[in-house]
C-alpha cells in the first residue's frame, strides 16, 4: 500500500511525519530518511489487527450501534 506523507522540520531540529488518511500516525527522525524508515513502522502499527477485549487504561474497548 502506498500512503501520501507529509514531512515537517521541527523546531528542534527533527522532521516529524503525519500520515493524513491515518488519523494520529505520526513519527520522527533526525534525517528525512530515519524519519520515513519510522513513518514505515508506525504505519504498520497502526493497520494491526485490534483485539476487541483490549483493556486502554481504566476502561475497555466496545462497540455500540446507533
């Protein structure tokens, strides 16, 4: 799959990169190339599987139809 990146230099010196049709996947690096190696893994990430009884913190994920 092929995602359209966008990459930004920070302030502090880093890129940091967004993936717009992923909602919060975002990663950095110090190079350009660092910062899409990781973008790479964070995408990956991201597409897993969720287990449905996931515990996040003090609660559980659900599902609810409206």
């Amino acid at each position: 799959m092929k995602f359209k990146v966008i990459i930004k230099q920070g302030e502090d010196g880093w890129y940091v990169v967004e993936v717009p049709s992923l909602p919060g996947c975002i990663s950095q690096g110090k190079t350009i190339e660092e910062a899409l190696e990781n973008i790479k893994e964070a995408i990956e990430l991201y597409l897993e599987p969720e287990d449905d009884t996931l515990s996040i913190s003090t609660g559980q994920v659900a599902e609810v139809t409206v």
